[in-house]
C-alpha cells in the first residue's frame, strides 16, 4: 500500500473514533437528561402537585419513545415511584413501555416483575380482569425461570385481587402460600404483609378473634424492624376491627396510631385509606360533621387518583354517617350516586350496597312503595350475580388452558434464544413441541367436556332460578305485609330489644304536652299520677368488662342489664337502649315523689342480680343514676323541656359517678321561689330553687362536676 492508501486509512479510522465518542456522548447527556427529570417528577409528587408530575412523566415518556435511548430499568423506576405517590394510570403507561423494552431484550425475569407491577396498578383502579390476566401472564414466566420468589409475590398479589372481587374463601388459598414461602425464607416485611391481608379476610367473615390473631401475628413481626408504612396500616386495620366489634373509642385511638405512622411516609393511598377510617370511626362515636370532613377529604383523594375502591367506601361511609343523623335525603343523595357509580364500572356488589341503603333511608321516611321497589331491584341484581359467578368459574377455565398456552410461547421463545448459541438443540425443541402440541390438544378436549358440564350446570341453575322467581311473586305480597312490621322493627335495639332513639323521638312529643295540659288543669295538685319522670342510667365500670373478658360477655351484660330494667319498672314505662352502656327510662302517669324510691329499687335490683356471662361463676356490677321531672320547668317549650331535662339528668349522673358510684342524685322539682343558698346545680340551670335527693348521707356529699375546676 502506498502513503496515499495509509493516509486514507487513517482519516477513516479517525472518523470512525470521533464518531463513536460523538455517539458516546450523546447517549451520556440523554441519560442524564433522563435522570433529572425523574428526580423532577419526584419532587414534584413529595410536594404533591400531582397534575404536574403526570404531565411531566408522560412528556418524558414519548420524549424517550421517540429517541429509544432510556433504559427499561429506569422506565421500570419511574412506574415504581408513580405507583408509590398512588398515580396508577400513569404509572400504568410507564410499566407497559418497560414490559416493551424487557420483550424485546428477552429479559423474562424482568418481564415478570414488570407483570406483577402492572397487576397492582389495576388492582387499585379495580380493573380487576386486567390485574387477574397480567398476574396469570407473570405466573407462567416464574413457572419458567422457576423464581419461588415471584411466585409467593404473585400469590400475594392474586389473593388481593380475589379478596376485593369478593372471592373471600378463594383468597385463602393463594394468600396462605405467599405466607408459607416468606416464613421459610425470613423475609418480615413480606410475611407481615400477608399475616394482614388473612386477618382482612377473616374480619369480612365476621370471624374477629382469627383476624385479630392474625394482625396482631403481623405487627408482632415486624414491631423493631418494620416499616411505618405497614406498621401504620396493621394498625389501622386493627382499629377497623375495634369499630366493627363497638369499641369506638380503642378504635379512635388504634386508627391514629396507625394514622401517625402513616403520615411519616407520605403514602398519601394508605393515608387516605386511614382518614377514611378515622371518619367513620369519629360518625360511630357521635362526632359527626368532623368524621363527614375526613371521609370527604379521603374521597376527594380517591376521586383524584381514580381509585374507584376507595371511593366507593368513602361514599358508602358518608352515606351511613347521614343515615345516623336521619338527614335521610342526603343519605339518599349519596347512596344515588354510589349506585350509578357502581353500575359504570358493573360492580354488582357495589349496586347492592347502595341499593341496601337506599331500601333504609326509604323505609324511615316511610316510602314503602319505593322501599318494595328497591328490593325488587335487589333481587334481581343477586340473580345476576349467581350468574355472573358461574361466568366467571367459566373464564377462570379459560385463564388456566391460557396460562399453559402462554407458557408454550415463553418457552419457545427461551429455547429460540438458546438455539442461537447452539444449533444442536433443534432435536430436543422438536421434542418439546410435539409434546406441547399433544398437551394442547389434551387440555382442548377438557375444555370442551368442561364447557358441556357447564353448561349443564348452567341449565339447571336457569330452572331454579325459574322457580325462584315464581315463588318470588308469591312472597311479594308477603313483603309488602312484612314493611308494615319493618317500622316498628327500626325502631328497637337489635341486641337488647328495647326502643332505642328513634322510638323516643316519636313518643315524647305527645308525652311532654300530655303532662304539661294535666298540670295546668290541676296546678296545686302535686300528688296526682300526671308527672313524666325520667331516669339516665349508666353501668358502673362497663369497659373493664369488655376489656376483661372481652365484648361478647359485654353484649351479655347489656342484655341481662335490659331485662333487669324491665322487672323493675312498669310495661308502660319507655325503657331506652341510649348508647354504649347507658339507658334512659321515661316513667309515664307518675308522681315526682316516687323518683326516690324508683331510683334506688333500680340501683338495689342491679347490685343483688347475678350477670352470666359463660364463665364459671357470674358477675356482680352496679349502676349509676341521675334523674329529673321531665320537663323541671312546666311551662318550656318541647325542644327546651327535652334539652334541659336531659342536660339535668347528664348532669346528675356525673356527679352520681364522681360521688363514688353506686348510687343516685336527681330533682325532685324545681321550685318557683329563690333560695337563699342555691345549689351548683341551681346555678348551672338558672332555677330559681330545687328539691335534689340522693342516695349519700346528704346534699352537701355530693360532688359536683364544676367543683373539678375550683
């Protein structure tokens, strides 16, 4: 070659150096281009401006789909970090392009990840079809590479999904073989993980003692080296567990230990999760319009980040918090809503929900007509489902023949892989398809004898359901006699039988103006039978018992408790369940001198009478009282004659309870002359005078409420 040959050869070689470096370098600067904007988009969800974030990652999506120089384990990052701040669509259109990217790498581990990370963002938009069908795509890849680990992962996963479809007892399954294969291997977090979401599904069984054991197993495991993030959320869910079993107030303070956790996350989905608990829980203990705050401030997140789950919760707990206060409209509103939105998204669990609330807010306003049409709906909603489940047996039949199919496919692919490297492995792929094909054709033979058996099944159900409904139409006219009923029933406490609120309100009216006429007929008269008394009962130390032995024996005790008010007042007596523990008793056609006596026959009953509460020997408790004349002034209006006269008893039983328990102090009357040494109680109330008795040695032992503050 001559100098003019090597010359040449060297400016090409030069070239081609300098435009490697410039190649180099350019994929240098787009990695870090890349790199700042997804620590852009996480400072934007920490500050949480959430809008800005999502049209941020997505510009940098289709910035890095135009120049194909992003790696999939950076798209992969980003998903996770979206998914974290609860922004799953988007997080959703990152995945799918690093499941892209891992395709086209053959990087089958990855893929599967990646499945999985796709299955979750569905599960919390309660795209529950999807999230089933990437967790069957991730599983046939873990079959493959034989990773136990995604596979106790996937399992997890699965058994969610099936718990929130309603598939509880299905969800067992899966769930109890992550477990097993965390606890083999130590890993806390992930074994914690699936302690809590068992108990979850033995509290939808109503069973509370496994689902306790189960939580409690959970935050034990992790207690010293745990998260906050999931200890926060055992505790929420054990809180939750409180609420349903009545103990508001254990419940209240559970849910904000959880929610203290949480908050140092900033995991605003668990967080919202939380608040919605702490709402109903604060709706339970009577705060209303606080808990309505927080359960609209979870909805408004849920609405925000579509999580449809969430949001119907939300709605379904703002709906019973209106039912509570008996705005029944509202309620009714809500309810409405729920149920359009359930049907959007063809949740027939969620319509039944709904569909249940609108039948009890119909019911109080006494709209019968609408209440018996709303159950009509009911039912034929149940008769979808019945259908919808055989349906779905049927489509669980197809995933599996899918599943086999899918992993045929992955397994050609790999082997495709391997035949680049060496050739000599066409014998053996020949061999594994003639036996796939023989599998395939096997599994079609099952399928279609598994689809005439269904559809045998199928058949038989549509004649039941035949019957059903022609024994349906017979018990219509049984229903609308049955509403008749459903008044009176609404207006008892289911656990002890007695009136409960509702009842009081209906009655007093007529009994106020009732006493109030006698009066003024026979003004001197105050030993005639024309007096409305009014007793506030408490049980002393109820919540030891509860937290002695538990709320069942306390359920027993309330019960026993109702049956001992009944023998000792009058059938024509209204006994009240008022709340919790306390019961509230208006005596019809008495005298204000039989206050006394009435008071301590009660007090005395309670204290000799013997409380089984299954143990080997029962109880003993006793009560406290605070009594009054209902109305204490003769001439207030009902509204004002119900408040003071409660506010007076409220009263008296406090300082029943600060005078040691055990005992009574109430008003005889009030008095129109003023006293020349009123009483504390005289002074709170603006009475002029009263006669106060007690069970003490005197007036002067009482100790009262506002002497606390001297």
């Amino acid at each position: 070659m001559g100098r003019g040959g090597l010359n040449t050869a060297r400016v090409l070689v030069c070239a081609l150096m300098i435009a490697v470096y410039l190649t180099s370098s350019k994929s240098v600067k787009a990695f870090e281009l890349f790199h700042t904007e997804v620590r852009q988009i996480e400072n934007l969800l920490n500050t949480k401006k959430y809008a800005e974030a999502d049209s941020t990652a997505l510009l940098l999506l289709e910035q890095a789909l135009q120049q194909q120089e992003m790696p999939a384990d950076t798209f992969s990052s980003l998903g996770q970090l979206l998914q974290d701040a609860s922004r799953f669509e988007v997080a959703k259109a990152i995945f799918n392009a690093a499941l892209e990217r891992y395709t086209l790498e053959g990087r089958l581990n990855q893929m599967g990840v990646t499945l999985l990370q796709l299955a979750t963002s569905e599960r919390h938009l309660s795209n529950y079809t999807n999230a089933v069908t990437y967790v069957r795509r991730a599983m046939s890849i873990a079959q493959i590479e034989r990773d136990d680990l995604l596979k106790a992962r996937l399992n997890l996963e699965l058994g969610i999904i099936q718990q929130e479809q309603g598939e509880i007892e299905a969800a067992l399954e899966p769930l109890k073989n992550a477990l097993r294969y965390f606890r083999e291997n130590n890993m806390a977090n992930e074994m914690s993980l699936s302690l809590l979401r068992i108990g979850e599904i033995y509290s939808l069984l109503n069973q509370s003692t496994l689902a306790h054991t189960y939580y409690q197993d959970a935050f034990d495991s992790i207690q010293s080296t745990g998260t906050p993030k999931l200890l926060g959320s055992i505790k929420t869910r054990m809180g939750e567990l409180s609420l349903k079993s009545g103990a508001i107030k254990q419940a209240i303070q559970t849910i904000n230990e959880g929610l203290t956790l949480l908050l140092s996350t900033n995991d605003v989905g668990a967080i919202a999760q939380a608040k919605m608990l702490m709402g109903k829980a604060f709706v339970e203990s009577g705060e209303v319009a606080k808990g309505r705050a927080l359960l609209q401030e979870a909805m408004q997140f849920a609405s925000s980040s579509g999580q449809t789950k969430l949001m119907k919760e939300g709605r379904l707990a703002l709906a019973q918090a209106y039912m509570k206060e008996q705005d029944f409209e509202l309620a009714l509103t809500e309810a409405r809503t729920g149920t359009i939105d359930a049907r959007k998204n063809r949740d027939i669990r969620g319509q039944l929900s709904f569909l249940s609330l609108q039948l009890s807010a119909f019911v109080s306003l006494g709209e019968f007509k609408k209440a018996l049409d709303v159950q009509s709906v009911i039912q034929q909603l149940r008769e979808v489902l019945l259908d919808s489940e055989n349906k779905s047996a049927i489509e669980g039949l197809q995933a599996e023949i899918e599943l086999v199919r899918q992993s045929r496919t992955l397994e050609k692919l790999e082997e495709s892989k391997q035949l680049v490297l060496a050739q000599a492995e066409r014998e053996n792929l020949q061999t594994t398809l003639f036996w796939s094909v023989s599998l395939a054709a096997l599994l079609l033979t099952f399928l279609v004898w598994s689809r005439y058996k269904q559809r045998q099944q199928t058949i038989i159900l549509r004649r039941e359901v035949r019957q059903q409904t022609l024994t349906l139409q017979e018990k219509n006219q049984e229903l609308e006699r049955a509403y008749k009923t459903l008044e009176e029933v609404s207006l008892r406490d289911p656990l002890t039988g007695l009136y409960n609120r509702h009842y009081l309100e209906s009655q007093l009216p007529g009994e106020i103006r009732r006493s109030q006429f006698s009066a003024k007929q026979n003004p001197n008269n105050n030993k005639s039978k024309q007096d409305l008394l009014c007793l506030l009962i408490d049980i002393d130390h109820f919540k030891r018992i509860n937290d002695d032995y538990g709320h069942i024996a306390g359920d027993k005790v309330l019960s026993a408790f109702a049956g001992v008010l009944k023998e000792v007042f009058r059938q024509t007596d209204l006994i009240i369940r008022w709340g919790g523990e306390e019961f509230l008793v208006v005596c019809r056609q008495s005298n204000r001198e039989e206050l006394p006596e009435l008071a301590e026959r009660c007090r005395e009953m309670v204290a000799r009478t013997s409380f089984d509460i299954g143990l080997e020997e029962p109880i003993y408790i006793t009560c406290s009282i605070g009594f009054s004349l209902l109305p204490p002034d003769k001439e207030d209006d009902f509204d004002t004659a119900w408040k003071r006269t409660f506010a007076v008893v409220d009263y008296a039983l406090y300082a029943t309870k600060l005078s040691g328990r055990n005992g009574w102090v109430g008003v005889i009357e009030t008095l129109e002359t003023p006293r020349a040494h009123p009483t504390l109680l005289d002074t709170k109330f603006d009475f002029p005078g009263s006669r106060v008795a007690t069970s003490f040695n005197n007036v002067a032992s009482i100790q009262w409420p506002d002497t606390l503050d001297k």
